[in-house]
C-alpha cells in the first residue's frame, strides 16, 4: 500500500511546492510509481509538473461524484501521475469545514487509488486549515519544508503543534518523517545559523541533504519541467536526486 506524505507550512513561499514536484519527479525517475496530489486551488503543482486540471482535479474527488481513478492525470514526469487542483478547491475546502467527518474525507476519497501508488505525495496549501488538516488526517508522514532564509521557530512550533492535535485526535498513526531545509545558501549567514540550530535542536529530524536555492530550479518551476527533468546534472536537480535516496533510505530502515 502506497505511503502517503504530506508536506505542510502555514506560510507560501518556502518552497514546499518546489520540494514536493521534486521530490515527486525524483522518486519517479528512480522507479517509484508515485501519486503527486496539487491541494492548494492556484494549481503551482500542477502547472510545475506540466500539466493540466482538465483530466479531473482533487475537488471533484472531494464531491464523491467521481471515482478518484478516473480523475488522475499524465504528467511531464515518468512513473509520476497527478491529481490536479484549480480554483475550484477553494469552494471545495469550505464544504470540507461544513461536512460531517470533514476532516477524514480526503483520506476515504484517497483509500480508492492510493495502493496503485509506492508513494503519495500531498503538495499542501499555504495554511493550516481544512485542507491541511486533512492531508495530516490521510497521511503516514509528514515532511516538513524549513525556508532557510526566513526561519521562524514560532511558526515551526504552530505546525509541530498542530501536527500533535492531528495525531491526538485523527490520526494516531502520523508519523514526522522529518525536517528538510530548502531555499539554502551556503553563503548566507542566516541559512548556515537556522542548519546549525535546528541540526542542535533535533538532529534526529534534520535532513542531510539541503535544497540549494539555484535559477534552474525557478525556472523549472516556471517552464512546467521541474528541474529534475530540465538538467539533470545540475546541483539543484543533484540535490533532489540526494533527498529522494535519503527518504527511500529512511523508509527502509
Ligand atoms: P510554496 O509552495 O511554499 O509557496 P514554492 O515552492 O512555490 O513555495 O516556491 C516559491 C518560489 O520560490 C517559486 O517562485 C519557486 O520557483 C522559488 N523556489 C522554491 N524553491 C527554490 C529553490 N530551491 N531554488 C530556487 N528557487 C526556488
Ligand atoms: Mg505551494
């Protein structure tokens, strides 16, 4: 049964979309079959990785209209299908506060495909509300995405409590699969202080490999063909391929 993992940050811009198409494409080119699921209603995910929402999107899934394997679609990425988001999801997350069991339909909606897949990948919204309580509720794991060049322990310290809350009272089974640092420049002080706190804090959760912040993989996220695809051989698309052995490695063992 494929794992479902769930990448949450209540603030946009640190690069979890990035991480997540990524991560998705990497694990695909190493031979994973892999489910990317867009929850955030811009669509970045879905755009990032070439595609479209005309195939079907999460919303509908949400409806219960439709059978999820039927709304699931191609992407630039091998090995990588999508499940797609447009501005519909924003109608569809509030139907989610109004709903009985809310909090766990994205998890039942999920159950129908989720073992075609080895990994299921939730590419969350910048928020940390019904959306993102769900992905927490329908997921084994929880990768969080630390921006190194605007870290704030306070906002590290809302999501490691609403990850408790969600493990309380949903999912007792959720698991940190750990903390990954993106946007890193080697040459800033600020990112080389936020690795050496929180690699001091929770040495156990900090990943090795860091997200370099490089122009190749911005304009992978711009073109529609994430880096890892774009150049291959480029450091960002190096470093994509680096995490995606590491969290194989992780699941393994
Ligand atoms: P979020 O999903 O957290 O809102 P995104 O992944 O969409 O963040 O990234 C926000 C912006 O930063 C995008 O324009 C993206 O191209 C850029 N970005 C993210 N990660 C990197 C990186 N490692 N190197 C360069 N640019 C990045
Ligand atoms: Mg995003």
């Amino acid at each position: 049964m494929g794992r479902v993992i769930s990448f949450p940050s209540q603030c946009g811009g640190v690069g979890k979309t990035t991480l997540c198409v990524n991560l998705a494409a990497a694990l695909g080119a190493a031979g994973r079959r892999v489910l990317l699921v867009d929850l955030d209603a811009r669509g970045c995910a879905t755009a990032a990785i070439g595609a479209s929402a005309r195939g079907g999107t999460v919303a509908e899934l949400l409806s219960e209209d439709e059978e999820a394997g039927s709304l699931l679609t191609e992407t630039a990425a091998p090995n990588v299908l999508l499940l797609a988001a447009d501005g519909r999801l924003a109608e569809a997350e509030t139907a989610l506060v109004y709903k009985k069991d809310g909090e766990t339909a994205l998890r039942e909606a999920l159950r129908g495909v989720q073992d075609a897949f080895d990994d299921v990948l939730l590419d969350c919204p910048p928020s940390l509300g019904a959306l993102t309580v769900g992905a927490l509720t329908a997921s084994d794991g929880v990768l969080i995405p630390v921006d190194c060049e605007r870290f704030s322990s306070d906002a590290l310290a809302k999501l490691t409590e609403t990850i408790a809350l969600v493990r309380n009272f949903l999912n007792g089974g959720l698991r940190e699969e750990g903390i990954v640092l993106t946007m890193y420049d080697r040459r800033a002080l600020t990112a080389r202080e936020t690795e050496a706190v929180l690699r001091r804090d929770a040495p156990e959760k900090v990943y090795e490999t860091v997200i370099p912040r490089t122009p190749r993989t911005a304009e992978g996220m711009a073109c529609g063909r994430p880096v890892v695809l774009l150049d291959p051989k480029s450091i960002g698309a190096r470093a994509f391929g680096a995490l995606a052995e590491e969290f194989l490695k992780k699941q393994r063992g």
